[in-house]
C-alpha cells in the first residue's frame, strides 16, 4: 500500500506539514519497498477548491492512506468515497519520524 505524508519540504529529514490541502509537498512512501518519493503539490497556492483538487491527485497516485493534521469536508468526502484512509496527527514531527513509525 502506499501512504501519502504531507511535508512542508522535499526531504525526510523536513517538518511533517499539518495542512492537507496546502501542504507544499508530498512524501509517498511504498509500504512494501520501504521507498520513499517527493511529489510538489501543485495545488498549494491555488485560490478555490484546494483540498478538492489535492484530494483528486491522491486517488490519482494510488495512495491507500493519506497522514495529515486536517482535512477539510469536501476532501474528506472525496477520500471517503474512494476508500482512502485518513490519519491525523497533530504532533510537531519531521516526515521522517513518521515513516519510521509505519516502518515500526
């Protein structure tokens, strides 16, 4: 499966974004290889229909589970209906303590 982890940068080592939507960056990680991947979101500065939009490319990489702070109700509704699983953690954390975690 792959989890998608919101990232305020590119790399692990950077501080895990709380916002879903706005999020500047997204960290894919492949639960199966352990590998890890950057993909910019390129809806973060948009005006309108962010979390939507954000939501949309989610199912569009395949993501099984998305770890975020929040998730605004059109993106949830979105990620519910295509049977995405949604995590929230509201600590201050680098992306990567949380794939250590998934990891175990």
């Amino acid at each position: 499966m792959k989890t998608l982890i919101t990232s305020t940068t590119s790399t692990p080592e950077g501080p895990f974004d709380k916002r879903f939507g706005r999020a500047a960056w997204f960290c894919v990680l492949d639960e199966k290889t352990g590998e890890s991947t950057f993909i910019k979101n390129e809806n973060a500065e948009g005006q309108s229909g962010i979390g939507t939009k954000t939501a949309e490319k989610v199912v569009e990489l395949g993501v099984g589970k998305v770890i975020s702070g929040d998730f605004g109700p059109k993106a949830k509704k979105l990620l519910d209906k295509f049977g995405v699983q949604m995590v929230i953690i509201n600590e201050d954390l680098k992306v990567i303590d949380i794939i250590n975690r998934i990891k175990g």
